[in-house]
C-alpha cells in the first residue's frame, strides 16, 4: 500500500525535522553542559543553551527541510520561527525547571530532563515550523520529483 503523496511529504518533513532537531539538540545539551562547568546554574545554562539551540535549528531547517525560495524573505521567517520555536522554548524550559526543581529521582536530573523536555518541545517545535513559519511556502512547493501534490480524492 502506497501513502498519498502528501502525507508522504509530511512524512518525509516531519523525519528531517527530527534529525534537525537532534543537532538542535545536541548543541543544546553541550551548551548547557559547558554553562554548568562554567558554573552556571542550570536555568540559566539551559536559557543560553536554547538560545543557541533556536539559531542552529532555524538555520539547518530552512537549508537542509523547508528550502524556501529564497534569501528574500528571511527576516520574517527568521521572526516567525523565533516565535513559533520560543513558545516550544518557553513550553522547554518550563517543564526542564519544573522537573530539576521537584528532585524526584531519575527524572530531576539535567540529563533526563533535558530529554523529557526536549521530546515535548519537539511536537510543538514542528507544528509551529510547519504551519507558521513556512505553512504557505510549502502548500504549493513541488516535491523534489517536481509534482506539486494534489488533493486525494475522497471516498
């Protein structure tokens, strides 16, 4: 069974997405990690590390998922994505410091809740990206097979 062409694409969108994310992620965790050597405390190591981590994302995802058009409209999508992307932060780091803070075990260390964090910010991260920020760029962009989805049919 084939999927349609576009939840393929979403798919397919959604997959890049994700590897983004985990350089995102990486850079954040090695920002936050380098925050506390300096010693930093670990709300704010982890809101320099988000800082850096929505610049290394924004920019690996319009490069490497969304390919929009051009240099042309940069500056709005770079607002749109700080928007979209600082409300999965602020969602990030609300959950990061609730759990550091409730120092229940395994889950109330940085490590782990770095990643409880940064697994919900991921949806958020990716719908607002989606449907924000390149939402109409991407409703009539070809696919790399240069066939611009059409509406399935329904039955």
């Amino acid at each position: 069974m084939r999927l349609p062409d576009s939840l393929a694409r979403e798919a397919s969108l959604a997959a890049k997405f994700a590897a983004v994310s985990l350089v995102g992620f990486l850079a954040d965790y090695l920002a936050l990690r380098a925050g506390e050597a300096l010693g930093l405390g670990a709300a704010l190591a982890r809101l320099i590390s988000l800082a850096l981590a929505l610049q290394v994302t924004f920019a690996l995802s319009r490069w490497l998922v969304f390919h929009p058009s051009g240099p042309r409209g940069i500056a709005g999508e770079w607002w749109r994505f700080m928007v979209a992307n600082g409300f999965g932060g602020a969602c990030n780091y609300a959950i990061f410091v609730a759990l550091t803070a409730a120092r229940w075990p395994v889950v109330s260390g940085p490590w782990a809740a770095l990643v409880l964090s940064a697994g919900a910010a991921y949806a958020i991260n990716y719908a607002g990206t989606r449907l924000f920020v390149y939402g109409r760029d991407l409703a009539a962009a070809p696919l790399k097979s240069g066939v611009v989805p059409q509406p399935t049919p329904e039955r």
